[in-house]
C-alpha cells in the first residue's frame, strides 16, 4: 500500500496512471482477501488519484467514442470488489464512497466515470436515507458547474445507481422522490425515455414495500401504494399554505411542483404498465384522479375573488409545470396518450384560469415588487393556453381567445395614463410595467401565430401607440415619503433592484418595436390590407430610432439586447446607403455588447444568433457589396473575428456559417439568384473550408468523453433529452460542403463561384507550402492542406476542360511539393480524374516525369502512383496503344533509378501498364515482352529475401494499387472518412457520412457523392505501406511505419525507407571526418534540463557515440545546452524522439538488433564493473528526478548500476551516462585491440 500511495502521490501523471491501473487490476487476477483498511485505502488515496481528469485519456490508437481505459477498469474493480464484500460491510463503504464525491472539488469527467461504475454494481440493499442524501448532495453541490453534457449523463448513471443500491425499506417514497426533483429534467430524467420507463419499473416493483413515515409527521401522508401517495401530495400542494401571506408575499421558487407535477407523471406512467390492456379509460380515470384537486381550484379562478394569491401562484406553477413535464423528449417525440389527456384535463379549466389572469393584469391587483414575478408566471401560464389552443385548434370563441383584446387594450390605456404632475406611486409604476411585458408578450404572440391577428381585428391602434412610444424611457422610482410605496422601501433588496426593474421596462419597449418593425417592414410579401402606413413615426425616422436603439445597448443588461438587434436588423438597410457611419457604429457598439458577455453561457449563445442574424443579414450583405464602403470592410473585419474567437470559444463559427448558407441557399433557389453575397464574402466560404483547430489535451479530453456519450445513443438518456448542438468544429466543414454540393454546376453564377474558389484553395496550398512552420504529420499545415485537397476533390465535377486548363500546371506543381501521405493520395486521385474525364491533359502528364531526378527527388512517386491507375485513365481513349507505349517508357526508365523507393513504384506502375498491354494484345509490344518480362521476373527474384521482399509486397497490397478505385470510390465517405482514415490522419479530423445526414440546418444533396463506396475500401485496416516524400539514397527500408504524430522529415527513425539510409549517412559522416565508427545511441529523451543534455552532447561526441536521442531538437539554442556542450552538437547526429514514441523507438531498434540498456537501479540490476557490453547497444537514461517510467522498465533487455560506496543515493544523471559511456568506449577499443575485456 506504501508504494502505491507513493505512485499515487507522484508529480508524474504517467507514473500515477500506470500505478492507478496496476492497482485496479489486482481483482482481475486474483481475488484479495476483505481488510478494513483496505476499503479506507479506496477512500482515500486512491479516490484522490482518480480525480485527476488526466488519467481517463484515451490510449494510443484507441477509436474516439471507445471510452476511457481507466474508466472501464474502475469499473469492473468496483463491481468485483463490492460483490466479494460481506452484506453488512457493503452499505457502509457505498455509503463513504458517496460521502468522499461531496467532500471535495470534482472535476466533471472523474464524476462521470465514478457515477457509471457506482451504476454498475450488482443489486443490492446498501443504501438508506443517508446515501440518498449523499446522492443529493452530489447532485446539488459537486456537478453545479459540470459541463452540460457530462453532467446530465453522470446524472443518469447516479439515479440508475440508486434504483440498484437503495434499501426501499428504509427510504419512503418522500425521500425517493426529494431525490428525484433533484435531478434537471432538461438533462436527465426526461420522460419517455429509457431511464424514465426504467424509474417507473423500479417503482411498480417496489411501491408497497416502502417504508412508511410515522403517523404523527408534518404532512401526515399515508403511502400505502404510489397512487395514495401521489393524490395525498397534490391535495396538500393545492391545499392553501399554513404560512399564508399577504399580497406582498413572495412567488414560491417552483421546486414544489416541480416534484408534485414528476410524481403525478410518474404515477400515472405506472399505474398504465399495470393496466396495459385495459386500454385508455383506465389512464383517464387515474389522471382525473390526481388532478381532480387541482381543476376544482383552478376553475374557481374568476368567481372567487378570495382565493389568496399564494395558492393561485401555487396551482399555476403546477399547470405550467405539468405541461413541460408530460411532454416526450426527443427530436422526433410524438405526443402520447398521457400527454393529450392532460391538456385536454387541463384546457377545461382554460376559461377560468384566462378571465383570473386577465383580471390580475388590468385592474390594478398587482401593486408591489414581488408582483413582478407572478406577472411573469401569469405571461408565461397565457403563453402556454394559447400554444395549447392552437394545437387543439383555433375557434373564434375560445376562452383564450376572448381576452386578447381586452388584454391588449388595457394595456394601451394604463400605458397612455399619466401621473397629472403627481409623484408616481409604486403600484402606478409597477402597473405600468406589468402592462409593457404583457403588450410585449401579446406582440410576440401574434407575430408568430397568424391566426392571433384576424382574432385581435384591429391592429391599426396598437402599432400607432407602439410608434408614438418614447423608447429608452426609464420610470421615475417612487417617491420614499409616499405611504403607499413605503412597504417597497422596507425591503433593501427591492429598492437596489430598481434599476434591473427599468432595464425589464426598456426590453419590453423594444419587443413591442420589434413588432412594429416586422409588420411595416415584413421579410415576406405581405397583402396590401396588412401593410402598415409609413407615417408612423418610429418608421418614418430610422435614423432616430437606430440611434435610440445605441442607446438601449448601453444600458441595458447583456441578457436583454436580443430585442434591440432584432430592431436594428430591421433598421440598418435603410440607412446603410444614406447614413453609413451610423451603420457602421451600430455594428460596432453590437459587437462590443457580444464580447463583454462571452464567458455567460446562457445569454452568449442566444445574442451571438441574434448578433450574426443582425450584421450578416442577406440585405445588409448585398447593400454593403455594393457600396464598397467603410460598412463593408467593417463587416469583413467581425467576420474574421468571429473566426478567431471560434478558436478559443467552440461553436462561434458554426452559427456564423449556418446562418449565412442557409440565406444564400435561399436566395441561390430564386430563378434570378445570383449568389451575389456569396461571391462578394467568399473569404467566409474559404475559411469555413480549411477550419478546425488544434485542440490542448484537456479540450481533447472534454470531447473524448462527450463523444463517447454521444455514442451510447439511447440507452443515456441524456442523448435524448438534450439535442445536439452541433458545435464541433468538424461542422463548420460540413457546412460549408453541404451548401457547395447543393450549388447547380449548369448556372453561370454558381459555376463562377465554385471556379473562384478553387483558384483560391490552390492559393491557400501553395502559401502553405511556402509557411516557415514545422510541416509534420497531424500538424496544423497538414490538416488545413488535407481539408484544401478534399474540397477540391469535393468540387471536380463542376470544373470544365477550360477552367482545368487554367489550374492544372497548379496541380501538377502541387504533386511536386514535400507532402504528407494523405495529400499525396488526394492529389494522385484529381488527376487520375481530370485524366479520366479529359485525355488532352495527357501530355502535360507526360511532362512531368521529364525533370531530373535530382530535382524531382521521391516526389515523382507522386505521378509513378497515377501511372499505376493507367486501366482507368485509359477508358475513353479510342487509341490507346500510344498512351501505353508511353507508359512502359516511363515506367522503364524510373525503374532504373538508385533510389529504392523510386524503384518500387517503378515496378509497380510498370507491372499495372504491362497487364493492360497483354489484355489488350498488343502487337506493337511483342517486342518489348521478353524484357519485361525479364525484368519483372527478376524483380521478384531479386526481391525475394530480406527487406526488400517485405517492402515489395506491401506496396503491392497497399489500398491505393490493390483496392482503390478512382471512379467506384468517388463518393464523400472515401473523400472525407475511409482515405483519412487509411493514411494516418488523426481521428479528429474522419468526417462520417452519418454527420452529413446528422446536420439537418442544410439539406442533404443526391447523387453519387452521397452513395456509399462500392468497393471494399471502408473494410480495410491502416497498411505499413505510406507513400513519403524524403531526400533520395539508395538504401532499403528496414522495419515497420510510425504512425505517431511526429515530424517525418525530423524524425528519420519513423520512416520505413530510411533507416538504412540514415546509418549508411553516419557511417559516411563518421569515415569522412576520421572518427571511428560506434554501434551506440544514447536515449536522453527523458531529460530535461538543458545543462544535463549538453554535457551529454559533448560526451558523447567526445566518445563516438553513433547517435544522440533527444525529447525536442530545439534544445541545442538553449544558451545552457550551448554552454555546455562546446559545440559538440555540430560533429554528433541528434535524433527527436518524444517520451511518448519511446516505446515504439525502443522496439525498433531492438528488432534492428540492438541490445536496450537502461540505467536505473531495480532488484535484478546488473554491476557495471561486471556487465559486458554488446557492440550494438541503446542506452536509455532516465529523469533527473523520477528516473526511467515503469511502462518502459518492460521493454528493456537489461539493467545497469553503477557500484556505490557514499551516502548519497544516486549520480546526476550526466555522470551517470558519462560513465557508462566511457565503460562501453572502453570494452569496445581493448576488443580491436584483441585483449579481453
């Protein structure tokens, strides 16, 4: 336990892991007996370990959406361990297992894991009052700032526990069900899903074994079965409160009904499982029970003028709830029989509860500052019967529909009423308050039904009060000697909350002139009978009113500008010709809002839509191309900002661009659609196509486990409740696909557009190439050239002969670039196309292959690749034979070349042309056959052993000779998913076709590219086989490909084909300068101080190592390094190799024949006095403070320590290595000496 605690303990998180996972594996292979302190060491030490997030990372090579490692082994060491725990013993560890998640600050991802571990432990009676409780606490406290999905799914996962682990003896359904209200129904616990109908399971099972609370309790319930329970709880919720208040009196915080309205659901959900086929009448029957109580108060509204306003705030609370609750979630949910017998229930009560709501709004009823609140609930209860009476269909006599009118004029009068020079009161102002939110809610209300505007008849008095209105009027408080105010100034709280009373005010204003706006200025034709008369004023001065609504945003809270945007879109476009710089101000006081609010989650989001459908509105787009002024420079400029916040805030960019196709799409439908906007801010769709950033490992981790959720579909029920928002940055990409496949190659406009694009692709790619910036496999550049080749790929078809005619010396040029595997493979395949689909490109294909060897290096495997292709490419040739005569010469000639890999596409090419000229007999050939096939014959002969014969098979199994088809696998799946997939892009950056489909804010297109491939391609696995661009030699590759995520033009170790090179390059180097030639390479990848490296650099210099392995190159411009090393690292060949890549580095070489050797003390270390070195050695050093990591402890072959005689407990790691270094050196020269050693 002491060493594990030490591991646990440790700075070094892999040295934690690795002792984590060992720990977690002791169940696995044998079964330990039961100590106490055992189960205190799992409390402690090792909980605290499994609290840092870094632990659940996924391993090398493992599938995005697989899980965490870690996790699954918590896992099932928890279900064995708690499985092999006495009875008595088990509730309480469960219990302190609970107790630790609340004692101190969790991250959401260790949450996550301990939850579905807990989720999975076998069935058991462990848990009481006090674990529910625990689990509260977990709920309310720990996860309160968990990220939204995480959070929701550990939510799942605890419940699910809690149905397993619960003693149901012990708890009372009231204890259930303060739990249950506990969990966020948006998150979790949505009905109609999998957890929901599990819930109702357990509690069918289990609902008469409860254990009953004592008769002399508060409530006094009687919870014989759920049903009694559940009618006794909404007969005391409706019941009027013992603490009974006065008008004054404060809106309950709706916890109460929202677990009131979750058991009734729940309950009814039951009681239909038992009664399955006794069809509907019995679930009728049941929920007129339970809400029998509630309809008798609720209908008693408008004739009791007495019923006090805490039970009337109370049963509103619970019809509003009710009605969120019964809802199904899920994208696709249909309303069930429970849902429409409920709002059917609850619309009896309609008349009632409208003419109450209606009377509360206008008579003066509501006169303090706590009525604020209960006027939102009354909007909200009258929003909801509207929507609900438009489902069931409209009537002109419907009680909702009756008060509209009367609402919407009493509002006006109490509007235009004013003070006679008076002091206002506080009910005079808190009256008018209450009247602007309910105009305003009125106005929405019949903005977006129809049906609301023939019911309200005449409009024409409503928008003429709304135009007049002075906007940004702020109320005067209440005098405090007023005797009627007086009670607001007793509550501190209420008197400094004036201010956010205004800001409600002024936000009501501009919902109202929102309205306005949209009927005067309507986005669709509206009839001539609707329009409004532009005499109104707040329409016939859009200047004025844009500069009130600058003035808005400087004072109202960032939860409330959404309204004022909404106006300023509507404003902006008749002034952006006359009044440009008040435009162009508007759009930066807009832009200023958004950025101060962007770390508040809950109003970003909303305003940053508002925001984007404001500034890059398709008329404000198109008028601001058109002048070319400062508007729309400006508009650029918040663009590209807007890309670059994305960078740090995922999702920005995604709603940018959702917004802008789905308006270009739009107006690209219109038989005069020009896509004029488009073409004017092309830069959008450019960026669009080569976005996606590089994420930290903590960012990577976040989406790791979101997409393992993700994953799991159904069965979490957070998948169903909570929809996705799609804001990865991979949808940003689809986006921008989906809206250029939709684009009609036939017209002239569209053609253009894609056309101008393309040229600016190749652009990109070229300034890519020229970037100063590390180029390695999986790096920035490398992604963005990958995407820039998939939409070239993407767009092929609409290009004609004569815009290919102005692009492909680019293409070809590009095929000659020093590029990663996956853009070779891209390349290969336009051209293989453009080829295909237009042969009189062949001749500037044959160019290419003209060029020196020198100049062309491996690239030229590049067109040797397409030659491969030529059956394809050949197709619509009707003379075929002088193309193929052609090819044998190519094919022939680059056969001949002293570089190895040159060699083997040589061959390849030529033994694919040579099978077509025999399928095709040709005669012109038969001279030809007896040396081709000689040279083929010896080519296999030759290749028969070693290396070589490896190599030339894997070539020849390579997906892009042996299953690749160029026309059979054009589709996006191979484009974006299968070819990423098979060269050795990173996982993040595999494009599914099911997250096309997923993006539904843009239509699906047909056609090939949407079909699946129809070859084998998707089946195959990632071959050792890559294509490279290196420098030319004439070794042999040796061992297999490094896939890692590595330079591999830094980093010659990971190449296939040049580690013979680069020993034959040392060798070479060392005979020139007279040095002799060592067989030693010193690994110091593991330490990090620059003093240490650079006397090792001079060290090994001075002694002849071969090689010096090293974490990072740039450490020799260390001043330290230099200091140190005298420059030593001039005359010894440096290495990069990360600690990560150690493992495969150190199987490399030992496969290569190398003895690894590590310096570290360990019980079966061997005595360096006594210790013979081989001649090929690798010696590995450890850290200066941990030394060498137990995960690589393994593959060493031996351990060295050299003899001490002090106190002290180890060397510095340089004397260390120095020392063995000089031992090697020494055994080596007295053996060409021929003296023993």
């Amino acid at each position: 336990m002491c060493v594990y605690k030490r591991m646990f303990e440790s700075e070094n998180k892999i040295l934690t892991k690795e002792g984590v996972l060992h720990f977690l594996e002791l169940y696995e292979s044998e079964c330990l007996p039961f100590s106490p302190d055992f189960s205190e060491f799992i409390i402690g030490p090792l909980m605290d370990a499994l609290s840092e997030s870094s632990l659940y990372g996924r391993s090398p090579g493992q599938l995005v959406g697989s899980g965490s490692p870690l996790g699954l082994k918590l896992q099932k060491f928890l279900v064995t361990y708690v499985s092999l725990l006495p009875e008595e013993i088990k509730s309480g560890f469960l219990l302190r297992f609970l107790q630790k998640m609340t004692s101190r600050h969790w991250c959401a991802v260790p949450v996550l894991f301990l939850s579905r571990a807990l989720a999975s432990v076998p069935r058991c009676k462990a848990l009481g009052v006090e674990g529910l409780l625990a689990l509260r606490d977990v709920l309310r406290c720990t996860m309160v700032t968990h990220q939204v999905l995480l959070r929701g799914a550990a939510q799942c996962y605890l419940l699910q526990a809690a149905l397993r682990l619960v003693d149901v003896e012990q708890v009372s359904l009231g204890d259930v069900s303060a739990l249950l209200v506990s969990l966020r129904q948006e998150e979790s616990l949505g009905r109609g899903t999998m957890l929901w109908a599990e819930l109702c399971d357990w509690l069918r099972g289990n609902e008469r074994y409860f254990r009953q609370p004592s008769a002399s309790g508060s409530q006094g319930l009687q919870e014989a079965s759920l049903t009694t329970y559940v009618k006794n709880l909404i007969q005391e919720y409706v019941r009027s409160p013992a603490w009974e208040a006065g008008e004054g009196s404060l809106v309950p915080d709706g916890l109460e009904a929202r677990l009131t309205a979750t058991m009734v659901l729940l309950a009814v959900d039951v009681e239909a499982k038992k009664a399955q086929n006794s069809g509907k009448q019995r679930t009728q029957n049941v929920l007129g029970l339970f809400l029998d109580p509630l309809l008798g108060a609720l209908v008693k509204f408008s004739t009791n003028a007495y019923v006090p306003v805490p039970k009337t705030d109370r049963c509103l609370q619970l019809l509003l709830t009710l009605l969120h609750t019964c809802m199904l979630r899920g994208s696709g949910a249909q309303e069930d029989e429970v849902s429409i017998l409920l709002q059917s229930l609850l619309m009896s009560a309609s008349e009632s509860v409208s003419e109450f709501i209606l009377r509360r709004l206008t008579m003066d009823e509501l006169r303090t500052v706590s009525d604020l609140d209960r006027c939102h609930l009354y909007l909200m209860v009258l929003t909801e019967l509207i929507h609900l009476q438009l489902k069931l269909g409209w009537k002109a006599g419907a009680p909702i529909c009756r008060v509209i009118s009367p609402l919407k004029n009493a509002c006006i009068r109490h509007l235009q009423e004013t003070d006679s020079g008076q002091e206002p009161t506080l009910a005079r102002q808190i009256q008018r308050v209450t009247s602007m939110a309910t105009l305003a809610r009125v106005c929405e209300a019949i903005d977006l039904q129809p049906a609301l505007q023939q019911e309200s008849l005449n409009t024409g008095p409503l928008e003429r009060f709304l135009s007049t209105l002075p906007f940004n009027q702020t109320l005067q408080k209440p005098c405090a000697e007023d005797p009627e105010s007086s009670s607001f100034f007793e509550e501190s709280s209420s008197c400094q909350g004036w201010g956010k009373i205004v800001a409600q005010y002024v936000h009501d204003q501009w919902v109202c002139l929102s309205f306005l706006l949209r009927r005067c200025h309507p986005l669709e034709p509206a009839a001539e009978e609707d329009k409004l008369e532009p005499s109104l004023p707040s329409v016939r001065t859009p200047a004025q009113t844009l500069c009130a609504a600058l003035d808005a945003l400087s004072i109202l809270p960032s939860d409330q500008v959404s309204p004022v945007f909404c106006c300023m879109k509507a404003l902006v476009p008749q002034l952006l010709t006359s009044s440009e710089s008040l435009c162009v101000e508007s759009f930066d006081v807009a832009w200023r809002v958004l950025t101060s609010l962007s770390n508040t989650q809950l109003t970003f989001w909303p305003n940053l839509r508002a925001f984007v459908q404001f500034v890059f509105d398709d008329t404000i787009l198109a008028t601001a191309a058109k002048t070319k002024g400062q508007a729309y420079f400006r508009i650029k400029e918040i663009m590209y900002k807007i890309i670059e916040m994305s960078a740090v805030k995922t999702g920005v960019f995604n709603t940018l661009m959702s917004h802008c196709c789905r308006s270009w799409l739009a107006s690209a439908r219109d038989p005069q659609g020009s896509l004029s906007s488009a073409r004017h801010y092309s830069e959008l769709i450019l960026e669009a196509c080569m976005f996606g950033t590089v994420f930290r490992r903590d960012q990577r981790l976040i989406q790791d486990v979101q997409a393992f959720i993700e994953s799991l579909g159904h069965d979490c029920a957070t998948n169903v409740v909570m929809e996705s928002t799609k804001k990865e940055d991979c949808y940003v990409r689809v986006c921008a696909i989906k809206f250029l496949c939709l684009l009609d190659g036939s017209n002239t406009a569209h053609k253009s557009f894609m056309e101008d694009l393309a040229i600016k692709l190749l652009d990109k790619d070229k300034q890519v190439n020229q970037s100063r910036a590390r180029y390695y496999q999986n790096s920035l550049q490398h992604r963005v050239k990958n995407r820039i080749w998939q939409v070239l790929l993407t767009l092929f078809p609409r290009f004609d002969q004569n815009f290919l005619n102005e692009i492909i010396d680019k293409i070809f040029q590009a095929g000659f670039a020093n590029n990663q595997a996956s853009i070779k493979y891209f390349i290969e395949w336009i051209i293989i196309l453009i080829l295909y689909k237009f042969p009189q490109f062949l001749p500037k294909f044959w160019d290419c292959f003209s060029y020196g060897e020198e100049k062309l290096k491996t690239s030229i495997c590049t067109f040797l690749s397409v030659l491969s292709h030529l059956d394809i490419i050949i197709q619509n040739i009707p003379e075929k034979r002088q193309v193929l005569k052609q090819a044998l010469l190519v094919a022939l000639q680059w056969g001949l070349s002293h570089n190895f890999s040159i060699r083997l596409y040589a061959l390849v090419a030529l033994k694919k042309v040579w099978a077509v000229c025999k399928a095709l007999y040709m005669e012109e050939c038969d001279a030809w056959t007896a040396l081709i096939e000689c040279s083929l014959s010896q080519a296999e002969s030759v290749h028969g052993t070693g290396n070589a014969k490896k190599n030339w098979q894997r070539i020849q199994d390579h997906f892009f000779f042996a299953t690749f088809h160029p026309l059979e696998d054009y589709c996006l799946e191979t484009i974006f998913y299968t070819l990423p997939r098979l060269s050795g892009v990173i996982e993040e950056e595999w494009i599914t076709l099911g997250r096309f489909s997923s993006f539904t804010d843009i239509p699906s297109g047909s056609g090939p590219l949407w079909c699946f491939s129809r070859t084998l391609l998707c089946e195959l696995n990632p071959g050792d086989w890559s294509q490279q661009d290196a420098g030319t030699g004439s070794g042999e590759a040796d061992g297999p490909s490094e896939q890692a995520d590595v330079q591999k033009k830094i980093i010659p170790w990971g190449h296939d084909l040049l580690d013979a090179d680069l020993e034959l390059a040392l060798q070479d180097r060392a005979a020139k300068l007279g040095k002799s030639i060592s067989r030693l390479i010193v690994v110091a990848s593991l330490i990090d101080k620059p003093t240490n490296l650079g006397g090792l650099c001079r060290t090994c210099e001075v002694f002849g190592a071969s090689v010096l392995v090293v974490s990072n190159l740039h450490c020799v411009h260390d001043k330290q390094f230099q200091h140190l090393s005298v420059s030593a690292e001039q005359w010894l060949p440096l290495v990069e190799v990360k600690p990560h890549q150690l493992p495969g580095y150190l199987q490399q070489k030992r496969a290569a024949g190398y003895t690894v050797i590590g310096v570290e003390q360990t019980a079966h270390s061997s005595d360096l006095v006594q210790f013979c070195f081989p001649e090929k050695s690798l010696l590995l050093l450890g850290n200066e403070r941990e030394g060498i990591p137990a995960n690589l402890l393994r593959q060493l072959d031996v351990c060295v320590e050299i003899p001490q005689q002090g106190v002290i407990r180890s060397l510095n790691v340089h004397v260390s290595g120095a020392l063995l270094i000089w031992e090697y050196t020494r055994q080596q020269l007295l053996r060409r000496a021929g003296a023993p050693s």
